[in-house]
C-alpha cells in the first residue's frame, strides 16, 4: 500500500501513527507520572525548603497552591490548545516549559523565584497533561487496544501522588529538598527527545482561541481555589476570602454565558448533555477531593504521630499504589462485559468504606491497625473509579473535541482535589483547635516547666498532648472526606445509566468514536 493510500485511509483528527505504540504509551504515560507526581513530592520536602529560604508558615503554603492554582485554572486552555495547533507540538510545548521551570526551581535562591517557578510549573503541566490523554484517544484505536492504553493512563495518574511522596522522601533524606524540583530536568529533556520520535502529529483544525472562555474559566476556577485556600489560613469572614468567592461566582457565569454563545467555545457546553459523561466529572471532582485530604494527613500522622522518617512515610503509602494499580487493572478487564455504572458504584463505595475507616484514627492507632487497611481500601476502589471515570468522560467524543474533553477531567481532578484539600484543612483546623483548649488543662497539670516555657513561646502542646490534638484534628477531617464520596457514590447510584452503546464501544464493537450525545 503506498503512501498516499495510507494517508487517505487516516481520519481527520487523528495522529499519524509512528509504529511502536508501546514506546508513545511509555512516553505519555512518563509525561503524566511527572505532571502528578509533582503535585506530592515537595511535600515531604516542605521543612527542608522553609528552613533553606526562610518562609515563614503561611507563606509556606504557596511552595503547593502557586503550582495548584496555574496547573488547574489552565487545564482547560491547555485542551484546546492541542486541538488548535496540533497535539504533539503543544505536548512538546508544555514538556519544555515544565522541565525550565523545574530547573529555575531547584536554583531558587529566595522565596518569590521559587513560587515563581512553581507557578510555571503548573502552567507547563496544564499544557501538557490535557494534551497527553488526548493523544491516547488519537494514537490508540477505540476498543481493547485504547482501553489498556488508558488502564496504564489511569494507574499512572492515580498512583503518581504516592509514588511522590515516596521520590519526595528518598530525594530530601539522601540528597537535597532541591531534588525534588532538578530529577523533572532529564526525565523531560528525555521526553522532549523521544516525542517527535515515536509519536505521531494530529491534524490541526483551523479555529480561533475562545480568548474570554479561557479568561474568565481560568481566573473564575483560580479565586475559587484561592478563596478556599484563604479560608483555610484567615477563616470565611475575612474579606479576602469573600471576595474571592464572589469574584469566583462572577466569573464562572460569565464564562457560563460566554460559552452559550460563542461559534467556538473552549468546552462546547454538548458535552454535558450526556448524563454519563457529566456524573464523571462531578464523580472524579468528589473523589479527588477525598483524594488529596488523605495523602494530606496520613503524611502528617506518620511523621509527626507515629514518628517515621521522610523515607519510611513515602514506603508506608506504597500499599496505596499497589491497591491502585490492581483497581484498575481489574476495571479495564471487566468493562467490556459489565459497563461502566458497576464500577463506578463499588469504586465509591469501597473508597467510602476506607475512608470511614479512617475517620476512626487514634492517638494511639498503629501503622497495621488504623492506616494500612483503610488505605488498601481506598486505593482499591480509586483504581476502579479512575479507569472507569477516563473512558466514561472521552467516550464517543469526537476526535477534534478530544483535548477539550480530557482537559475537563483533568480540571475537574485537579480543581476538586485543590477545594477538597482546603476545606478538609478548614475542618481540621477547627477540631483541632476546640480539642487543644480540651487538652490544654491536663498539659498545665502534668508537664515539666521546660515543657510549659516552651509552649508559652511556640503555642504547640508537645507529645502526648499534641498527638492527641493533631489525631483529632485529623479524624474528623476524614468525617468531612466521607461526605464528599457519598456525592460521588449517590451520583453513581442516581445518575449513571448503562446503555448497550457503552458496552459495545467498550468491546470495539462500535467501530470508532461517534459524536456526542
């Protein structure tokens, strides 16, 4: 067959396929670990990095939210973009960027070139992690063949933040907290190489940016964001966090009203009509914020409870990773044949169940007894969600909406986890506050007066007062966590419907990708 035959059969939208899939899945897949797990590894690194900077505790914060703020609020920007201009060079695009920013990064030598680099971050990965699984919708035919590349997309992405914590760990122990910012630097001159190589361009349709969608979604989604962030250091009086709020609300109707007209919006609002495609999204936005709280505060009670080390906290949510990946590998086999709604009930019931478990987490819980059983439970049921959730959100979109769609589930898992994350740390903050002013009398009655000088210069209960605190604090974050998996499990239950469409699109059955329902 000649070249041009060739050419003729491809269709419009897709990739031009390189050969040797299993290279272009290991190049995308290595893409995403990177992007996610980013989101996770400083955090071990945190003491190190505001001791080397001299941040001060609040400003510390912004080392996280500067990178969580760009990386969500750009997300959909970063789809559209790929549908525009061509996925593979965006991709290129925002792999570059990514890797610059995480070389200024590790050379930062004052607090602002730092978040600086951070929030560049965040906008190399809003490039290129929408513009990745776009590429698997075009590279890899629908059916078996697209449903393991997206098992691989989907362990990788729900296994990144462990493994984070873990590279996190080993980074800062044995070598420097500016690690974790300089290993990005050859892993993205490698994919950066490897791109052009062995993955093929998709065509370019011709359009203009929709220039206020993408302005008013990304400032709407980042006050949002924000607005939680503030409420969890300054509380939900204070005239910031209002105001970002109400600046959130403005926004996010205007970009409502905005997409409702324009010729070429940067999400055709279409998309939402299907009720499958929309319970994804307010599924994954659910369990991401679920997500995030737990990495959260196991890290703080492994380390600050129980005592581990930065390693031996990064090896304690390996289990994690481990559940996750089965999860998912038993949801790509078995969608085919039982479609996508049974997954989507047990994933959120059974992450419910871990987190409710965890909600009973002690002072005195041990490592076997209060985190590991309840993490194997979560990670389980998240591995059978997030495979489910992908090919649920791009399923019979079509091939020039690709990067809009998957750039919407990525917003919606990176925005859920933000707001998730900032409320739980409201709740937490709360409880552990009204358990210190219970704990504060018996500190005064049993404690030695070096401890009691030391309280009255810092403020913080030292062992076993302080555990008692922090515990607290932590348990009832994990009561809030159960209530935001309960949506995602009464949306399942409620809204998804399993169609004999699904079923057959799933087996390869449908053929290719049809529009949008």
């Amino acid at each position: 067959m000649t070249t041009s035959q060739l050419e003729q059969q491809h269709k419009p939208g897709e990739a031009r396929r390189e050969g040797r899939p299993g290279v272009a899945l290991a190049v995308i897949a290595a893409c995403q670990l990177m992007v996610v797990l980013d989101a996770t590894i400083v955090n071990i690194a945190l003491p190190h990095i505001q001791g080397a900077l001299h941040f001060s505790t609040t400003d510390l914060s912004w080392v996280l939210s500067a990178y969580t703020l760009t990386f969500g609020g750009l997300l959909l920007l970063g789809g559209r973009a790929g549908d525009i201009l061509g996925r593979r060079r965006v991709f290129m695009a925002g792999i570059l960027v990514f890797t610059l920013a995480s070389l200024l990064g590790g050379l930062a030598q004052e607090p602002w070139q730092l978040l600086a680099a951070r929030a560049l971050q965040g906008v190399g990965g809003a490039i290129a992690s929408p513009t990745s699984l776009a590429l698997i919708t075009t590279t890899f035919p629908e059916g078996p063949e697209r449903n393991r590349a997206f098992g691989v997309f989907s362990a990788v992405s729900a296994g990144g933040g462990a493994i984070g914590l873990l590279a996190g760990g080993m980074l800062t122990q044995w070598l420097d907290w500016r690690w974790v910012l300089f290993v990005n630097v050859p892993i993205g001159i490698l994919i950066a190489f490897l791109t052009p190589r062995y993955i093929g361009e998709s065509e370019r349709h011709p359009g203009r940016f929709d220039i206020s969608g993408a302005l008013t979604s990304t400032a709407g989604m980042a006050s949002l964001v924000y607005g939680f962030i503030r409420a969890s250091e300054e509380g939900w009086r204070d005239s910031l966090t209002l105001g970002s709020f109400g600046a959130a609300v403005v926004l996010l109707g205007a970009f409502g009203v905005i997409e409702s007209r324009a010729k070429e919006p940067i999400i055709p609002l279409r998309m939402f009509t299907d009720r499958n495609r929309s319970s994804s999204y307010v599924i994954m936005l659910s369990l991401a914020a679920a997500m995030f709280g737990m990495f959260f505060f196991i890290v703080l009670f492994v380390q600050n409870v129980l005592g581990y080390s930065p390693i031996k906290a990064g090896l304690a949510f390996l289990p994690v990773t481990i559940a996750i990946v089965t999860g998912a590998g038993t949801a790509q086999r078995l969608l085919p044949v039982l479609g996508p709604k049974p997954f989507m009930v047990a994933g959120s019931a059974i992450t419910g169940s871990g987190v409710l478990w965890l909600a009973l987490i002690g002072s005195d819980s041990t490592y076997p007894s209060g985190v590991l059983g309840p993490m194997v439970l979560f990670g389980f049921g998240m591995g059978l969600n997030f495979v489910t959730l992908t090919l649920t959100a791009v399923s019979g979109v079509a091939q020039h909406e690709a990067g809009a769609a998957s750039g919407l589930l990525n917003a919606t898992q990176q925005v859920g986890g933000s707001l998730g994350l900032s409320i739980l740390v409201t709740v937490f903050g709360t409880a552990s506050r009204d358990e210190a002013q219970k704990q504060v009398p018996s500190f005064l009655a049993q404690s030695s007066p070096e401890q009691k000088a030391q309280f009255a210069k810092t403020g913080d209960l030292p062992a076993p007062w302080g555990h008692e605190v922090l515990a607290e604090g932590i348990s009832t974050s994990f009561v809030a966590a159960v209530a935001m998996v309960l949506i995602a499990l009464l949306t399942a239950v409620v809204v998804v419907r399993v169609r004999k469409s699904d079923l057959e699109a799933l087996s390869g059955a449908a053929g290719g990708a049809g529009p949008v329902a």
